[in-house]
C-alpha cells in the first residue's frame, strides 16, 4: 500500500523486521512508537504477507474430467 500519495514507502528491511518481531510475540504499539510507523501501516503489512501476490488460475482440467463433466450435464 505504500507508495500511494501522502504515504511514507520504508525500506523493503525495516517491513521485514517488524513483521518478524512481531510473529515473535512483541506487540504493534511498542514497534510503531520504536520505529515511528502507524499502527495502521503494519497492520497492512501483515496482511499482505498471508495474502497471495498474484491471482492463481486453478489448475486446467484433464480431457477425462471434461468428458465426465459433458456426461454428467447431459443426463
């Protein structure tokens, strides 16, 4: 989310250490006042690393499955 307009961008290092620290159990609030980061940035941060970058397609179908699947609708 950084990088938009009247938002800080922090070093790709200072994101990972503060997510780590904070999996390690030390708590959002003592970390924001540490590093002088809102609340609500690594709040973002978090959730973008158990969110998937990119959309996935599902994986494609084998011609067997297909044709079980035609079979099936025209019952």
């Amino acid at each position: 989310m950084s990088g938009k307009k009247g938002m800080k961008k922090y070093p790709a290092g200072i994101r990972e250490e503060v997510v780590s620290r904070i999996r390690a159990g030390e708590s959002q609030r003592a970390l924001s006042q540490e590093y002088g980061i809102s609340r609500w940035a690594i709040h973002c941060w978090l959730k973008e690393s158990v969110l998937p970058k990119t959309r996935g397609r599902k994986p494609a179908k084998t011609l067997a499955e297909y044709k079980y699947e035609n079979k099936r609708l025209k019952m």
